[in-house]
C-alpha cells in the first residue's frame, strides 16, 4: 500500500521540478530582456522629449500653419482610432487582463461614430475579435524590440494617409515601476494643449510673447510638417517601448512568484515523500526482525 502511494508523489516531484526549470528558465531570458531595454529607457524618452520641446517652440511662430491629421476639426469625434497593445505570449501574469477591464470600462463609443481598431499581439487580436468592439483595419501578431519601430512607422503611414481619423488613442501597459505594471490610455490625436493653444492663436498673442522668431531656411510648411511626423513616430516609439518593459517585468514577476511556489510545494512532497518512505522502510525491518526472531 505504501510503495503504490510512492510512485505518484515521485511522478509530482519529477512534475514539479520540470517546472520550477522552465519557470526560472523564463525569468532569467525575462530579466535579461527588461536589462537591455531599461538601458535604451532614457535615450528614447530624451529623444521623445526634445522632438516634443522643439515642435512645441516652433508651433507658435506660424500660426497660419495647419495640420488636419494633429488638429482634425470634428467636434463629433465620428472617425475614433484605437491602438490596442498587448502580449503575443502568456506567462505574465495579470497584465493582458488588467488592460483588457481597463478598456472595458474606459472606452465609451457614441451611436455617431465609427470606431476603427489597431490590435498589436495576438491577445489584442483575440480581444478585438471577441468582444466585436469594431472594424479591424490592422493587426500586428507580435511585439518586440526588433520590430516596435517598424510597427511604429507602419503606423505613422496608416494615420497620415488618405483616411483622416477625428481621434488616435492607444491602450497599453506601462510600468510605473519595476514591481508596479498598469494599464494607460494615451491620446494622440488630438495633440495634447499646450499645442492647440499654440496653434489656435493669433499673430498678435505670438508677437507679444517676446521670444525672437526663428529663421526658416525653407518653407515653414515644410519643416513643421516633417516634425510633425517626427513628433508622432517619437511618441508612438515611447508608448511601444513602454509596453515591452512593462510586458517583460510583469513576465519576470509572475515566474518569480511561480518558481517560488513550486519551490516550496516541492519542499512539502519530498518532505511527505520522505516520511512514507522512512515509514516503508521501517516497516520492512520490523517484518524482517520478526521473522529472523521466528525462525531463531
């Protein structure tokens, strides 16, 4: 009776320790990852950052300037963009469910519009898709370090094409720290106030703020159009790049904790293994004992 209890907590030890490798295994490729991005953290945000400052100086010098795709004019909000990013892979805890009740309960949508949706990661897709939020216009099936900026330029190409969207706003992952991943919403059309007001002023408000006009080597046009461009790739780069480190800390976090577990369920079957085992051995010694005493 002993010895058939044996083999299925050998066969649970084997089971777990199985386990505990490939979970620890996947925190380490985890940490390893959320390493190399963390280093290029700063570098693109500075980027971001002086794209954003310099656009935002220069977008008040020409108040005659106009952009339809940063400042659309629908008060109606009827052609409503959403970029949905999420893991291709499992392993990381709650973080694709957290952003998925996040945007169950942030995204209202009036009978006038027609919402249109950009799902990046197959859990996006699978999202999408079951709920039937709207017409799937693009689908990227995964997200990584290698291709976020040609995701991002693909982007770039979809918003500033022939179809004009009234709003662009993505739904993603950030980690606010290593140990802390939460969901975002981040609107990038229209762009954010400090821009509209700029562009929304008059010559005479610019004129009276006492800073010395740029000198414009080539049409204006032309150069704030560019880094229009620029400021939307940047931003959209960030909030890519943003959700690879939130993925990966929230991969590191959810094999840490499972590794933990399996650790210490795989201390109490190999302490209970050991005492049926003592118990068995002991028991084949006494009958052994008694025997021996039987026959001398």
């Amino acid at each position: 009776m002993l010895v058939s209890h044996l083999v299925p907590l050998r066969q649970k030890i084997k089971s777990v320790q199985a386990t505990k490798k490939i979970t620890h295994a996947v925190r380490l490729v985890s940490m390893s990852l959320y390493n190399k991005l963390d280093k290029l953290n700063v570098p693109l945000q500075d980027y971001a950052m002086q794209i954003k400052t310099l656009f935002a100086s220069l977008v008040p010098s020409v108040p005659s300037w106009k952009n339809n795709v940063l400042f659309p004019r629908d008060l109606f909000d009827e052609r409503p963009l959403y970029i949905i990013v999420a893991t291709s892979k499992g392993l990381c805890g709650s973080l694709n469910s957290n952003l998925f009740r996040y945007i169950q309960s942030a995204l209202f949508l009036e009978v006038q519009q027609k919402p249109q949706f950009i799902a990046i990661g197959t859990r996006a897709i699978k999202f999408v898709k079951d709920h039937n939020l709207g017409e799937l216009v693009a689908q990227y099936q995964e997200l990584n370090s290698s291709n976020f900026i040609a995701i991002a330029d693909d982007l770039i190409t979809k918003i500033t094409g022939q179809q004009r969207y009234s709003t662009v706003a993505f739904f993603s992952s950030e980690a606010k720290s290593f140990f802390v991943q939460k969901p975002k919403k981040f609107t990038l059309i229209p762009v954010s106030s400090e821009f509209s007001e700029a562009h929304d002023g008059d010559e005479e408000k610019q004129v009276d703020d006492g800073n010395v006009a740029p000198i414009w080597e080539q049409d204006h046009s032309v150069i704030l159009d560019t880094l229009a461009t620029k400021f939307l790739r940047s931003a959209m780069m960030n909030v890519l790049f943003q959700a690879l480190r939130a993925e990966h800390a929230a991969r590191f976090m959810a094999m840490e904790n499972s590794t933990n577990n399996a650790e210490q369920y795989l201390e109490k079957l190999t302490l209970q293994f050991n005492k049926l085992r003592q118990t068995l051995i002991t028991k084949e010694v006494s009958e052994l004992s008694a025997t021996f005493t039987t026959r001398y």
